[in-house]
C-alpha cells in the first residue's frame, strides 16, 4: 500500500492546519466520500455516485486524510480508460476545507499515479479551469475527446447541455 508523507495545510490567512495525508481509499471511507461528493452533486456542481459506484471503483480513490484523526477531508479518482488515457474524475474536498490546498495534494497525488501507469493523457470536466490549469492542464473541445469517455455523461441532468470545461494534461 502506497501512502503518502504528511503534508501541512495552510488555510487563507496563512495558520498551518493539522497535516494532511493523501493515501488510496479505503471500504471504510466510503461513507465520508458518499457524503463529500454527494454535497456537491446536490448543487449540480459533480455527478452523484451511490455507495454501490463507490465501492465497485474503490481502487480508482485516493483521499485526503487528516493524520491525526483519519477524517477524510477529500476525495478523488483516477479511472483508466485504455493504455493512453484516464480521467481524473469525482474530486471534492469537505465543505469548508475549499482553498486550503487538499484538492491539490489529491490532483498532485493523482498525476503521479498516472505517471506511474505511464499513461500518456489526462483530462478531466471540470467547473474550475483555474485550478486544473495550475497543473498545466489546457482546456480542449468535448469532441475531441473519444467518445468513450461521455459513459457516465449520459446520466448527467445537463448532458445535452453541457457546461464543464474539458480540460486535457500531456504527461
């Protein structure tokens, strides 16, 4: 089991927070990611994912724990599509926990996991270029993406509307 060094938080007005800890998830966070991702799915903001899609695609998770008390802060999934591509897909951070660099050290986490697949192409829909951008990932067209990629789009309430950025990192 890979598991990564802790790392301090810093929130905005520059107090260090308990030291973070991105490791790959667990059966028993799942509930804490059910309740993260399902947060924001409720605000339309990510698609929603029942403990079942939870549990089926565990080993595509990593989460962000607190090392002090094992609180899941944040959560992210890398799903490999074919020898070249994968998404990362399913990232959130507790509410109240935005901009305090968790979402990173999972992006962080989850591109080197890629590396480590040697996979060519990462992408990702997302609601916040900036963020991915600071990875070097650039936006792209959807339609230049295969079309395997849109499986889980088309339980989307926006599919045939769809506001995301598709973004795209080169490894």
């Amino acid at each position: 089991m890979t598991v990564s060094s802790a790392s301090s938080v810093v929130d905005l007005a520059g107090v260090t927070v308990a030291p973070v800890q991105v490791r790959k998830a667990r059966v028993f966070d799942v509930e804490a990611m059910h309740r993260i991702i399902n947060h924001y799915a409720g605000q339309q903001l990510m698609l929603p994912k029942t403990n079942l899609q939870l549990y089926e695609n565990l080993r595509d998770y990593h989460v962000a724990v607190e090392t002090s008390d094992n609180k899941v802060l944040g959560c992210g999934a890398l799903h490999i599509y074919w020898t070249n591509l994968a998404e990362i897909r399913a990232l959130a951070v507790f509410p109240g926990t935005t901009h305090k660099r968790v979402g990173s050290l999972l992006v962080d986490r989850l591109i080197e996991e890629a590396r480590t697949f040697e996979l060519e192409r990462v992408f990702v829909f997302t609601y916040v270029p900036e963020f991915f951008g600071r990875f070097g990932f650039v936006q792209v067209e959807h339609r230049s993406l295969p079309l395997k990629v849109y499986n889980e789009c088309f339980h989307c309430p926006k599919f045939n509307s769809c506001d995301e950025v598709a973004m795209v990192l080169q490894l």
